[in-house]
C-alpha cells in the first residue's frame, strides 16, 4: 500500500483492501482509497479523481454492498467523522445535527438515553447515519423521513456544499433521491433531525405488542421498547459482528 499525502492532511493509499470495510468481510482492492474527515478532506478527494479520471464510490459502514476479489478501479472515500451536535431546544422538541458517519445505533441510543422520541424502534439498524437517510430505513412503524429537517450534502460533480429540504430529499417508502434520480452524485455530509421531548410509543406492530405482552408490560418506557426491538431483530437475524460471520442485517422491500 503506498500513501499519497496531498494538501490539508489527505491521504490518497493505492490499492487498500476494502474487505475490512464492509459487513461481509469481502472485497478486493480499490484503485485509490481515502479516508474523509471533513468536506476539505472531500473536495480533496474529487479533484484527486478528476485528475486520474476515475469514478468515486461512497463507501459508509459497509452493510449494503457486496464487494466483489476484483474491488473497485477508482476512488473509494470512506467517511470518518463522527459526532452528535444539539442544536436547537424547546420545551417539546429537540433538533440534532448528525454527522454523516455516526453509527446509526449510536445515534439511537444517544436519544433513547436522554429520553427524545421519534427513532427508538430504528433500534439495532447497522451502517452509518448517511446511508440511514439514503434509503429512508424504517422498522417497526418509524422511519427517518418522519423526523428528518434536512441533509448537508456535497455535490461530487461540482464540489458545491448544499442543503437539501425534506422535499429535495424526495424521500418515499425505501427511496430517496439519493439511490434514485441523483444516485451517486451527492456525497451526505450530516443529517439535521428533529426528536420529540413528548411520550410517543409506537407498538403497533405484533412482534412488539407481543413482546410486552409475554412480560406482562403494560407501559413500556422508551428503554424498554429499544430492548424489545434489539431482542426482536436478534432473534431474527443477527447484528452484523465478527465473531457471529458476515451479514448485512435485513434488507428487503414489502410489496405495496
């Protein structure tokens, strides 16, 4: 592996397996591969593939690829940078900024534990907080599209730095513009949601009704329903770790 270091810290490495990256522990080589920590890091990296005219690849946590021994002959960025940022708060609600890379439990866990309501049953969904948004993940009668405020995105075609409203976003039953009519063109920098302060439990589905039910439940709080959710989808299919062997949680679309 050689490392190319370019301005502002950036490091371009040749040839890094992307096996390690992703949930299937599969995957061969990319041509190129960085790591970004922030949008300078990201602007970076574009020039960087317009100068060897290759194709960049968006690769967050690694749970919905599958990479094949031959890798990738291009770019591939890897988001880095995490982190949890309260910006705004009233007396009812709570408005966060996530970073792109956050881990998606990480950021359910962080609300459940200070008592925000609104993504409590996305508990135990693997990949980062970007590709939550991309495919509008939902479970158990939530998903992100209902609490989302806007995306920070940068354009990978011109470098611009956009935000982009909930109806630019476009975002429907596991679709957004992001793996639709815009796919592949925007990099997602960070997520702006907006919680609720207010009890709202959602327990409408039959697993989670009869988990309550069989304990003799009968007001969960917000931590028991992100432990009723967390049980009910390792039963199912386990949460992508090493020592359980390679998986990508659960994907699959209902048909409506």
């Amino acid at each position: 592996m050689t490392l190319r270091p370019l301005r502002d810290n950036l490091e371009i490495r040749d040839h890094e397996l992307l096996k390690p990256y992703t949930t299937f522990k599969i995957g061969g080589p990319a041509r190129h591969f960085a790591l970004i920590k922030s949008p300078g890091d990201l602007s970076e990296a574009i020039e960087f593939a317009k100068a060897e005219r290759e194709h960049i690849l968006v690769l967050g946590g690694g749970s919905n690829v599958l990479i094949s021994d031959g890798g990738f002959n291009g770019l591939v960025v890897h988001p880095v940078h995490q982190g949890i940022t309260l910006v705004r708060e009233d007396a009812d609600t709570v408005t966060l900024r996530i970073n792109a890379a956050e881990t998606w439990d990480n950021v359910v866990e962080h609300a459940v534990a200070h008592g925000w309501w609104g993504i409590e049953n996305l508990s135990h969904i693997p990949g980062q907080a970007g590709a939550a948004l991309v495919q509008n993940i939902g479970a158990y009668g939530q998903q992100i599209g209902d609490v989302l405020e806007c995306a920070e995105v940068m354009d990978l075609r011109t470098g611009e730095v956009r935000t982009l409203g909930i109806e630019d976003c476009q975002l429907a039953y596991r679709k957004s513009v992001f793996n639709t009519s815009a796919r592949g063109r925007f990099f997602i920098l960070g997520l702006t949601l907006k919680l609720s302060k207010l009890e709202r439990p959602n327990l409408q589905y039959t697993d989670v009704r009869a988990y309550f039910d069989s304990r003799e439940i009968g007001r969960p709080t917000q931590l028991d329903i992100r432990k009723a959710i967390v049980a009910i989808r390792d039963r199912k299919f386990p949460f992508p770790r090493e020592e359980k062997g390679g998986n990508a949680g659960s994907f699959f679309k209902n048909l409506v």
